[in-house]
C-alpha cells in the first residue's frame, strides 16, 4: 500500500511495527498457505463477491488486505451486499485483521492520526451482523470505549470513528453475549460519561445503556455501582427542571433505569437524585395533563414505590412543608391509580380493559403497595382522608371484581399470553386487598373465589410441570435455583395466601373455598415450596454445596408459614372434618415427617413453630389414628419441645434470675409469640388425651428441667403470660400420669408454687399458699361488707365467702370497654356481685354494689399529710399526675379525690392509646407542662412501670416510693428510695430548678 508522501510499504499492524520482522514473515508464510489452499478449492470465479473472496484470500500481508478491501469498494456492488455474501467476505478478511487495525496507534507520515481506525471502524459497522457471537469482536469493547469517550471533545476527533463505534456497541448489545461483555470489561461506565458529557451522539449512549439494563438488571451495576449513581443524578436533574415534553419521555427512561438499581444504593439516604425524582414527579401528579402525560407518570411512580418504598413519597425537603407534600402526593397517587382502574376498567370489554394494560398494572403496583404501608399505620391520615381513601379503593376494587368476574365466563384468554398476565396482574393487587379487607364487596369477592382459585391452580400446575422438566434435565445443581424459567407463569397462589387466611376464618368462603377442594391445593403447593429448599436443611451430598438464593428461601418460608395458618383456620373451625377426613390424617403423617427436618435456625423458627403447632392441632382430633409404635411423632413430639423450650432463658438475663426470651427468638418474638403461646396451650390439651405422651415427655427430662429452671428465676422474674402457660402445663401433666406427679414433686414443683405463687398448681399437689396480709381499705371493705349480709339474714361463714368471692373475681375479672361510659363500669361491677351472689340473693345486688361503691369512695382520700405536701410544693414547682387505667374508673377517683385543684396536668392512659412504662405518655405530659425531660422528677411506687417509665422519657431523677421494701432490679434502679411519699420534700432540698410529674 502506498502511504502518502513515502513509497516504502507500511503495515497497519500494533503488534507489529515493523514491516520486514520475524513474525510478519512467518504471517506471510501462513496467508501464502492459505491462499494456496484458496485457489484450489475455488479454481473459477465468476461472481464479484468470489472474485473478492478469492483476493482477500489471497493477501499475505496486512498492507495487502488493506489494499485488498479497498479493491472491493469498486469491485463489489451494494445490491450483492447481502449477509452470506458479508459474512464470507468477514471470513476470507479475518476479523483479527480488523482488531489489529483498530488498535495500531502507527499511520503513514502526514495521514490523519485516526485514519486506519476509522476505516476499519467503517468496515467493522459495515460487517458487524456477522461478527456478533464472537469472543475477538467482544475484546474490541475497550476500544470501543476509547473511541466513545472522544465523543466529550471531538475537536481532536473523527465524528465518523464515533457514530460507527456506537452503531457497534448497539448491535454488541443487541444479544445476550454481548450485554454480558459489555458489563465484564466495564464499558458501563464509559457509557455513563459519555451521555453525562452530553458529547457528540450523547443519546446513542444513553440507549445503549437502557438495551444493557433492559434485560440484565442490577448484573448491569455489579462492578461500576458509582455508574448508576452518577447517571441517575444527571436524568433526575434533568427530570425535575424541564418542563416540556421531555419530562414525560424521562418518565419512562427512568423506570427502565429504577428497575435495574443496583443494592448497593438501596440503603444510601436521601441522595440528589432521589431528591430530583420526587421534585419532578410531584410536578407531574400535581398538574392537569392529558390521560397519556399522567399515565408516564403514574408509571414512574409505581415503579419509584416498588424499588424505592412507599416511604420515598413521603421524603420531605424542610421541615415546614415537605412533610405535608409527602403526604399529599401519596393520597393523590392512590386517588389517581384509584381512579385509572375504574376508567380502564369499568363498562369496558375484555379486549379494551387488556389495551390499557400498561397503565392499569402500574396503579396495580401503586395500589399494593400502598395498602400494605397504609394497613401498617405508617401514616396517620386525617379521619376525613382516610374514609375518602376508602372509598376510593372499595370503588377500585369492586371494579377489579367486576372485570374478573367477566373474564370467568370464557377461558379464551389462557391461551394469549397478554391476556393472561394482565388477568394473574388483577388477581395479584385482588390478593393484595384481601389480605386486609374482606368486609368490602363481600358478594363480588364470594363469586370470584372459583375464578381466581381456578387460575391459581392453572398457573401452579403449569409451573410444577416446567420445575420437573428442568430438574430431571440438570439435577439440584446451583445453576437449577439461580436460573429462572422464562416460560413460568405468575405464581398468583403465593399472593392470595394472606387472603385466603382471613376467608378460611368465615364460614361462608370458606365452604366454597373446601367444595373447590383447596385443601388439597395447599397441600401439593406447600409440598412444592418444601421440595424447592429442602436441599439446604439437611447435609450436602454434592461436591459442591446447594447455593440457594435467599429470596428464594424467604418467599418459599412465607408462603408455608401462611398455608399452616390456614389450616390451623380450618382445623379450629371445621373439627368434626378433620376428625374424619383420610385427607388430614395424611397431612399429620407429612408434618410428622418434616418438622424434625427443619434447623433450628433464626430464618426457620416461624416455619418451625408454625408447622409444629399445626401438627398439635391436628393431633387433637386424629389421636386415635396415631400409634405409640409410630417413630415419627416421636421425632415430631421431640422438635416441637425444642422449639418451645429453648425460646426462654435465666442464662441472657441481666440478673440470671429472670426468665426472658432467648437471643435467637428475640428478634421475631412479634411474630413468634402467639405461636408458641398457641403451641403449648394444644400440648397441654393432648396430655389427657395422650397418655403414653406424658411418659415420652418425662423421659426426655423437659418438665423437669422447667422446673429446675422455675427454681432458678426470683419471684416476680416469670412474665404473667409465660408463668400461665407453664402453670396449665404442668397441672395438666400431673393430672394425667402419676408418674410424672410424682417426677416434678421429686424435683421441687412445691417450691415453685410457693415462688411464683401457682394457686392451680398449688392445688394438684396440695400446696398451702401463705396468706398475703390485706391492705386496711379491703379489710374494712371486707369487714363492712360482710357485716351487711349478715343483717340480711346470710349466715357468717356465707356472708364471708361471698366477699370474698367478690373480691378475688374484682381484682381478676378482664374489665369490658367501659372507657368512655360510666354506666358500663357500674354494670361490669354489678355483673360481679351476680357471679360471687347465690341466685337467691340476687335481689342484693343493687344495694350491696351500693354500699360497696359508697364505702369504697369514702376511703379513697388524701392523707392530710400528703395534701399538706402538696400545698407546699404547689407555689413554686409545676405538678403533673399520670395515671393508667380505664378512663372512667380513673377519673373516678380522680374526681371524687378532687385532686385537680394540686395538678397542672393529668394524663389518664386509657383516654389515649398509651400506658406508662411509654415514653410517648410522658411525652404529652412534658408538652402540658411545657418542659424538658431533664428538669423533671418522677416519683412513684410501681418500678415496673412510673421509675422504669421516667427512665425510658429520659426524666432528671426518679423517686421510688418503696413502702414494702421490695428489692428493685438490677436493670431498673431509681435514683432515690423513700417508703413514704412525704419525704420528697427531703430529697428536694438537694435539687433546684425542677419540675415534678407527680403519680
């Protein structure tokens, strides 16, 4: 080839600088090979394209190809350009040679600097189709790059060499392989900065950018996270100061790029871009548009809500304002995605509603995610907006109803893959409301259940049947669980589950939901969630251990979690069928099997307990068809004792005399809690009826080591609930087998009776409980009371113990919501005169309660002393009363105390949905008397609940009224101690500038 201005030849190669080396003669020696081999195959050539073929062929040397393709510019015309003859001619060229060209930096003396890069660049576009796949095209994206960053200055640039190198990256991208390389050799990033540069064809890079994400997600980010930030900071700007049409267009590039957020940047604050995408879709939402412009942006939002939180709305930019604007746009997007379902979907055919599927599945999104925030109280609308909201969503709703009790009437649309999805999308957001609200349209939900169970159990099967395709094709291996089909379909079960809950709890959908044989669905879909993870609850056979992924795992828990639940619905409410179907006998065998499968493990306790509790349930009513030769409920009886136990310990308390929830439960007791108070109630309820299970029990040393444990814990260390459920447990087991009485008499049960003051335990094993001494009020009442029936004609030995009676049952009673109405506290204590009265005293009633109550006021007083306090503290400290109890009883004595005239403030717990030991009822006091924590004081006589509530409000100093001289605990110790209220007149000489919450 001739170079310009010098005759010697010059080979384009960066390899190779030299023209006369030892490696460009052995590569002459090779082309000479190959063109001999050439001309042999093709000894006549008649065509154009295989005379061009035959040339390339024939070059032995860089410069001759070069040489070679400029030849063919005149030789072959554009019509016979077709993809054979490109790829042939790719062939005969090499696409090394094209690589060697792109990457020399040498040109002949006095040629432009880029001249055999653009040229080859030139080419490389021209033959690009018939490259792609190949592992030398994908190694040229460095260069690639190279040349787009020249987009920023393109002074010193070849606008050719740039369009060409962006066309290629388009076509790189336009197939799997591609994508992939492109991330892998970190072209992202490049891509990033040229759009940021808003350089020459700025937009092709931004389009390239949405090909890469489009499909591979988050994977896009994995090695350049700063990328997505710095791109997201520049669209977000953009978004939010246009005001044209461009805005609207940003809307759906930024939900493509939304979708892709790396996870990195998930937990990064309030970054600018955040901050520009609320600005910018709150100017959206906030103005009147067109349909289109308004769908863009609900669009927008529902994809910001799904991959930023409900949570992001509400962000605020000041104090003053943004908190109200949060709070508006969020009514706002839910009125407006109330709205566009109704209007896509009300009065609408089936093929119409499906037209407007886009938008319609966005507010889908908006809709679910906001009832599962809203349903949280994570905001406390006004009483107003949230009956509109209401509203608006029943209206929603109904519509949804309406549209997919419709689309039952004809199966059709199973077989358009459009239809279908939009379909399973509305039985999606369906299941979403459900699972809070079934007391809405409660007619159109009962006639959609066979529909949408009906779809639920298509989809499934139709999965179920891919998930076995492909395991018998690659096994349990890793690729098996990370790899998604891409022909599933929804798994619409999964979202119906919370729904279906509460639906098996009314008997009328749940007689449909039984006729539609649901139970055997759950059954195979929970056996299917168990099947898809089971590979990590036991030890790995494999060479290689199972990676599951841990969404997966999570989802697949969740879903077996709410399907025990469901069953336990049904098991409580249909007992006689459960007693008698083959079906739950079965479902007790499986449980049996896989409950001792399950680790022990934080993530698997709620399918631990779950499971295991079911299991009890069902046992109840399937005992007789259980054998003491059957190993398995062994197994079974063993893990769910496990679970039960080792949620409690002394071991992790502060003063190890206090029996608290262990370490590993702690963090889900939320959760956790009903379903093991659940768990040991059932257990005990067994006992009875299982009486070789009392022997298996105590031949595992459980109710022993309760015992032992019981010992342990000082009094006052066992929590109300716990000491209960403990109590019936071992009531009911001595009851029940002799020799476990006499096991836990042996290890010190009478002991315990006398520590935690088991009156029902004492009871079973005789034990005489010490008499705790009246207080003076409840003897006189006592002495009153009694002496009253008496004259009535009551003999003293009855007239006693119906006092008594009454007042044992007064203190035990739950108390009715009597909050706002007098007239229901005094039936409430009328109603516990009837219970403690003989029915032929009932006539009584009236004017006992009326002594009772009369007597009882009388002595709620002040002490002269204490008032005399009061009057001395009143001039110069501002005083406070917080109180807990039922708001009329309390105002009562209250009241009839006429304490009012000593107090600035006085807070009773039930006018509010507070109690002390919360911070939040201190809160309100320090509001009232408008002071700070610290300049307080807190005296009470109740540790656990006024000195450990005036050390979680942050109070100045605590005063504990101690006058039992009781020992406090090691985790709440107040700062002074007196056994008499008057003497914080003592302690007060000490402090200045205070104020006092007096309770």
């Amino acid at each position: 080839m001739g170079s310009c201005g010098d005759s010697r030849p010059s080979t384009p190669d960066a390899d190779q600088p030299e023209a006369n080396s030892e490696s460009d003669q052995m590569e002459m020696d090779d082309a000479k090979g190959k063109g001999e081999k050439t001309v042999r195959e093709l000894p006549t050539m008649s065509s154009p394209v295989e005379r061009g073929i035959l040339i390339l062929r024939r070059a032995n040397t860089d410069t001759e190809r070069f040489a070679a393709l400029l030849m063919l510019t005149k030789l072959i015309k554009v019509e016979e350009f077709d993809e054979s003859c490109k790829k042939s001619l790719m062939e005969a060229m090499g696409l090394h040679f094209l690589a060697r060209l792109l990457r020399t930096d040498e040109v002949p003396e006095g040629c432009p600097p880029f001249m055999f890069k653009s040229i080859a660049m030139t080419i490389l576009t021209c033959f690009i189709s018939s490259c792609l796949g190949n592992p030398t095209l994908y190694a040229l994206i460095p260069v690639l790059s190279e040349f787009i960053a020249m987009s920023a200055d393109t002074s010193d640039g070849d606008l050719t060499l740039i369009k060409d190198s962006y066309q290629c990256m388009k076509s790189i991208a336009s197939e799997k392989g591609g994508r992939k390389a492109i991330i892998d050799f970190e072209a992202v990033g490049s891509l990033v900065d040229a759009y940021t540069a808003e350089g020459y064809c700025y937009d092709d890079a931004l389009e390239i950018l949405l090909m890469v994400v489009t499909e591979e997600g988050a994977r896009t980010w994995e090695d350049e996270p700063e990328a997505f930030i710095k791109l997201m900071n520049h669209v977000a700007h953009e978004f939010a100061v246009d005001q044209g049409e461009i805005k609207f267009k940003l809307c759906d590039t930024l939900s493509e790029l939304l979708q892709s957020l790396p996870l990195l940047t998930v937990e990064s604050g309030q970054p600018e871009w955040k901050k520009n995408l609320h600005k910018g879709l709150s100017d959206i939402i906030f103005s009147k548009l067109s349909r289109e412009q308004r769908d863009r942006g609900l669009k927008l939002a529902g994809t910001a809500m799904e991959t930023l939180g409900v949570s992001w709305v509400l962000q605020v930019e000041n104090e003053a304002t943004g908190e109200t604007k949060g709070r508006q746009l969020l009514l706002l997007l839910v009125h407006l995605a109330c709205i566009e379902v109704r209007m896509s979907l009300e009065d609408k055919t089936f093929e119409e509603a499906v037209a407007l599927a886009s938008p319609t599945t966005a507010c889908y999104t908006i809709l679910e995610l906001a009832i599962i925030f809203l349903v949280n109280g994570a905001v406390d609308f006004e009483q107003k907006q949230k009956q509109q909201l209401y509203a608006a969503l029943k209206g929603a709703f109904k519509a949804v109803l309406t549209f997919l009790n419709g689309a039952s009437v004809d199966d059709s649309f199973l077989e358009n893959s459009v239809n279908h999805l939009f379909v399973c999308a509305t039985i999606r957001v369906l299941g979403a409301w459900l699972a809070e609200e079934t007391a809405a349209n409660k007619e159109e939900v009962y006639q959609t259940i066979p529909f949408i169970i009906k779809i639920s159990r298509y989809n499934f099967e139709h999965n179920k049947r891919k998930a076995v395709m492909k395991s018998k094709k690659k096994g349990q291996s890793k690729s098996y669980y990370k790899e998604e089909s891409k022909d599933r379909l929804p798994d619409v079960l999964r979202f119906l589950l919370p729904g279906l809950c509460h639906l098996t709890a009314e008997d009328f959908p749940r007689h449909i939901l039984l006729e539609l044989e649901i139970e055997n669905l759950l059954f195979e879909y929970f056996n299917y969630h168990w099947n898809s993870i089971k590979g990590i609850f036991g030890p790995q056979n494999k060479e290689e251990e199972l990676e599951i992924p841990s969404d997966k795992v999570r989802s697949a828990c969740e879903a077996m979690d709410t399907i025990s639940n469901i069953f336990m619905n049904i098991v409580v409410q249909e007992p006689q069928r459960v007693k008698t179907d083959l079906f739950y006998y079965t479902l007790l065998k499986f449980v049996f099997t896989k409950v001792p499968e399950i680790p022990l493990e934080v993530r698997y306790l709620r399918l631990c307990g779950n499971s295991s509790t079911l299991g009890l349930m069902i046992l109840r009513h399937q005992h007789k068809s259980v054998k003491s030769t059957d190993f398995t409920i062994f197994r079974f009886v063993q893990s769910t004792v496990r679970f039960l136990w080792d949620a409690h310990n002394i071991e992790e308390s502060r003063d190890y005399a206090t029996l608290v929830v262990s370490s590993k439960y702690e963090f889900h007791w939320g959760s956790l809690m009903d379903i093991w108070f659940l768990g040991m109630h059932t257990l005990s309820l067994l006992l009875p009826l299982i009486p070789w299970l009392c022997d298996f029990l105590i031949e595992s040393d459980w109710p022993q080591t309760i015992i032992t444990t019981l010992l342990s814990v000082r009094e006052g260390g066992l929590d109300t609930g716990l000491k209960s459920a403990f109590e019936d447990f071992l009531c009911l087991l001595s009851k029940s087998s002799k020799p476990a009485h006499n096991k836990l008499k042996e290890k010190g049960v009478e002991q315990v009776c006398r520590n935690h003051k088991l009156e029902e335990l004492s009871k079973v094993f005789s034990v005489k409980m010490s008499v705790v001494e009246k207080s003076l009020l409840c003897m006189m009442l006592h002495f009153l009371v009694t002496t009253w029936l008496e004259k009535q004609g009551l003999s003293k030995e009855e007239s006693r113990k119906i006092t008594t009676d009454f007042l044992q049952k007064f203190r035990e009673s739950p108390a009715p919501d009597y909050s706002t109405d007098e007239d229901g506290l005094d039936k409430w204590r009328r109603n516990i005169w009837a219970a403690a009265l003989p029915e032929i005293y009932h006539q009584y009633i009236g004017d006992v309660y009326s002594l009772w109550k009369s007597e009882r006021l009388k002595h709620l007083s002040f002490k002269p002393c204490v008032t005399t306090m009061l009057d001395e503290l009143a001039p110069d400290f501002n005083l406070g009363l917080i109180t807990n109890g039922p708001s009329v009883a309390q105002w009562e004595k209250i009241n009839h105390t006429d304490c009012q005239k000593y107090f600035d403030s006085i807070i009773v717990s039930g006018d509010l949905d507070v109690e002390k030991p919360s911070k939040d009822i201190y809160d309100m006091a320090f509001r009232e008397l408008q002071v700070n924590p610290n300049e307080c004081i807190m005296v009470g006589d109740k540790i656990e609940t006024d000195i450990k509530g005036g050390v979680n409000a942050g109070i100045g100093a605590t005063v504990w009224v101690n006058a039992r001289n009781k020992v406090a605990p090691d985790d709440i110790q107040p700062d002074f101690m007196i056994d008499n209220v008057t003497q914080l007149l003592d302690i007060l000489l000490d402090l200045t500038d205070v104020e006092i919450s007096q309770s």
